[in-house]
C-alpha cells in the first residue's frame, strides 16, 4: 500500500469516527438543539459530493470515509426531526 493512501485511510477514519460522540450525545439525550439543521444538510451535500467524486477518482480511502460519514449525518438528521 502506497504511503500517500494509508494517509488516506488514516485521515478519512479520523474524520469519519469524529461524528461518533456527537451522534451518541443525541441519542443518549435524545436533543438536538444544538445542531443547525442548515449545517447538515450543507454538510451532507458536499460528504456525498466527495464521495462521487471519489467513486469517480477510484479513490476507496474517499469513498468508504465519505460514504460512511454520510450515514452519519443521516442519522443525526433523522434525530433532528425525531426529537424536533
């Protein structure tokens, strides 16, 4: 594996997992004030973006980090309007 990937890797798990506690936090205390609906859906287009645009590229460090981190993003957002 080439170095430049697994900085790939390493980068798209780091940013993936930082979405983690903010997902258990609204699940635990089931509140999502805190979060701006405009930033997540903002956020949500351009994770999907990149993820195209690593599908595009052959990139599997883009797609799976962004891929993942979209399913993220969805579940907060199904939170927002659960526990609106």
């Amino acid at each position: 594996m080439d170095t430049i990937v697994l900085v790939g890797y390493i980068a798209g798990i780091l940013t993936t997992i930082s979405f983690i506690p903010q997902v258990a936090r609204a699940w635990r205390l089931k509140e999502t004030r805190d979060l701006s609906l405009a930033m997540l859906l903002l956020f949500s287009a351009g994770v999907l973006l990149w993820a195209l645009y690593g599908f595009w590229v052959s990139s599997l460090p883009i797609i799976a980090a962004n891929v993942i981190t979209f399913v993220l993003i969805l579940v907060l957002l199904w939170l927002k309007f659960r526990y609106k």
